[in-house]
C-alpha cells in the first residue's frame, strides 16, 4: 500500500502520493480552513455584543485570553511531555509568533472595532491573503498561479459588493479604526507565513498551543498593567459572551487554521478564509438584526464562486 505524504513532506520523501490523495488533501485542507475562517470571523459579532455593556478593548480581549488558556496550557503541557524538547532558537521563533500573532493581531482587531462597523472591519481584514500572496511572492519568491490570483480577485469582487455601503459608514474616527484593523491584518498575514515554516519542524499542535500561551500571558499582562482590578467585575453575560469568544472563536479557530496550514500551505489557507468574512452577515443578521439584501446574497455567491475555483487548484 502506497504511503501518504504530508503536502509540506513531499520534497523530503522519495514516496509520491497518488492525485487521488492530493486532491483528497487539498479539498480536506480547503474545508478544514474554512470552518475554522467562519469561527474565528464570529468574533467581530461576540465582540459587538460584549462592547454593549461598554467593555473596552483591553478587558475584552484580557476575558477572552484567560478564558482560552487553560486549553492551550494544557495541550502544551502534554506536548512537551511526549515530545523532543525545542532548541532555544526555535522557542524564541515561538514567542515573536505568539506576539505578533494573535496578540498584537487580536488586539489591533478589538480595538479597531470600537470605531468602526463590523461590516467594515470584515472588508479590511479580507486584505489579509492579498498580503500573504505579496509578501510570499516578493519577498520569499514563491510562485503564485493564475487560477490563485482569479479566486482572489473574484471573492474580492463579491466582498467589496457585500461591504461597499458599510465602507462608506462610520463615525469620524474611521480612518482611525481602519488603520488599527489594516494593522491586524497585515500583522496576521506575517503570522501565517511564518506559522507555514515553523510549522514543519514543530507540529501545529505544539506551535499553536505554545504561541497561544505567550499570547495569552501578554494579554493578561497587559490588562493589569493597564487596567484596575476591580474591572475583572462584569456583568454575567460579560462572562458568558467572553467564554463563546474564546472557545468558538478562538481555540477553535485557530487549531483548525494550523491544521490547515499544514496540509495545504499558508497562501492556500488563507485564500480559504475568504468565506470567513461573508459568513458573518448570516451570523450579523441572526444575532444582531442585521438585513440581508440581494446585493450582499449576489457578493456571497462571488466570493463561493472563488472558494470553488481555488478548490481546482493542480496540486
């Protein structure tokens, strides 16, 4: 029996895989990316619905890191206690990807959306495979194809139609918010390359739960230092808002999204992700009210039509 190679093994193993299990492994990557986008895009609605109790930026995320951790501890924990100890080289790589990552990402994120609409926030953050796509190809000179570039610019099409009339929305801190999200997207674009190298070596298991750690740690850290104590107090559906945040749209998420990497690479997961931000208007209309109109339903099916042509991708 034919063994199967990991996508990031085939340059190192001898033993090719058949097409049937390339695209076996590609469309399993493809729907394992695309789970874990429309978990992880949910957290714009949770964090909506936590700022109605006037919870800023730094307690929300701080709720949602101390209520995530005890999962990435865990796994972490147990990892290091099955598997070669990392070299000191490699735990560093760790904590830059823990900072950068779903630190200063997720807090640029949170904090953008004080100021801006979720809608808008959704249509920035969906920059975030066209930079991925760019830093790969200019500067880590990967080949991107055609039909890559083709399902990037349709389900850009579709999310810019869905989005455009939230674009023009907002109060006068705008610009503001837009340039705290443009900063979480290109941060987390730079979080998924470098996740796509270490990845290899480390396992995505043990290099999502340790990052996780360290981005928790900063969280926290960063509340107390921050915030008094006495703002840990907060409503109950505070607490209970901030517990869906950080199992449904955070542990989940980002396993799924490191699994995905592993098995279909960072450009390719990443593009994936695109349903992650239209998912949101079917999630934005049941939680928060939001309508659902043509022209967001006609966008809707662009960015699938995208997914559909990515998922033709040649492996």
């Amino acid at each position: 029996m034919r063994k199967f190679v990991p996508a990031y093994n085939r340059g190192m193993n001898s033993i090719a895989s058949s097409p049937a299990s390339e695209r076996k492994l590609l469309l399993g990557g493809l729907a394992i990316a695309i789970s874990g986008a429309v978990l992880f895009s949910a957290k714009a609605i949770v964090a909506k619905l936590i700022y109605r109790y006037h919870v800023d930026a730094v307690t929300l995320i701080a709720f949602r890191m101390m209520f995530s951790l005890p999962f990435f501890a865990a796994i972490a924990f147990w990892k290091s206690r099955t598997e070669p100890a990392l070299s000191k080289a490699q735990l560093g790589k760790i904590v830059v990807l823990g900072l950068i990552g779903y630190y200063l990402s997720s807090f640029l994120d949170f904090l953008g959306l004080q100021y801006i609409t979720a809608g808008l926030e959704r249509l920035i953050l969906f920059l975030t495979p066209s930079f991925v796509l760019l830093i790969s190809f200019l500067f880590l000179k990967k080949k991107v194809g055609l039909l890559e570039w083709a399902a990037l610019c349709t389900a850009y099409l579709g999310t810019i139609l869905v989005f455009l009339h939230d674009a023009r929305t907002g109060g006068s801190n705008v610009l503001l918010g837009g340039a705290f999200v443009l900063g979480s997207a290109l941060s987390y674009a730079m979080y998924l390359l470098m996740s796509g190298e270490m990845v290899k070596h480390v396992g995505s298991l043990r290099l999502v739960a340790y990052a996780m750690c360290v981005s928790s740690v900063a969280c926290i850290v960063q509340f107390f230092l921050l915030r008094p104590v006495s703002m840990l107090v907060q409503p109950m559906p505070v607490y209970g808002l901030s517990l869906i945040n950080a199992v449904f749209c955070t542990v989940f998420p980002v396993f799924l999204t490191m699994i995905a990497v592993a098995r279909i690479g960072a450009p390719t997961a990443s593009q994936a992700g695109m349903i992650g931000p239209v998912s949101t208007l079917f999630l934005g209309a049941l939680l928060l009210g939001e309508p659902i109109t043509g022209i967001q339903l006609g966008g809707t099916a662009l960015v699938l039509a995208g997914i559909y042509l990515l998922s033709k991708k040649k492996t």
